[in-house]
C-alpha cells in the first residue's frame, strides 16, 4: 500500500489552518430564550434558541442570567 504523504500533509495544513482562526462571542443582551451578542467585533446580533449564525454561533440555551452557545460546532 502507498501512502501519499504530501497530501495528508496538505489535509492537515488545511485543517489547522482552519482550527486555528478563533471566534470571538461577547454576550451583551439576556432574555428567556434570547441573546444579544457581537461576533468577532462586529454589529449586535438578536440570537434567539436553536438559531446561528454565519460565523457558526448557536444559540443552545439562554434566560435572564447565562446563554449557553455553540461555537464552531
């Protein structure tokens, strides 16, 4: 069996790279199934439970005093 190892070093190269990028969630809004937050600095966002985002944020839960969200999941 041969092995290619130039392109599993290519796969690897790509999925760090693509690991490697974090995202950065502030959480500045609470309500019962809601969530106000920024993404990566950008424009407030209304979040509500089961939604996400384009930059892979889920909202999985939130109430009046904790969100619990997804990220890059």
């Amino acid at each position: 069996m041969k092995t290619n190892y130039s392109s599993l070093a290519l796969m690897s190269a790509l999925l760090f790279s693509a690991s490697a990028h974090a995202t950065n969630v502030s959480v500045v809004g609470l309500f019962s199934g809601k969530a106000i937050v920024t993404i990566n600095g950008g424009a407030q966002k209304l979040l509500k439970v089961g939604e996400k985002t384009p930059e892979g944020v889920k909202l999985l839960s939130a109430d009046s005093n904790r969100a619990v969200l997804e990220i890059d999941g």
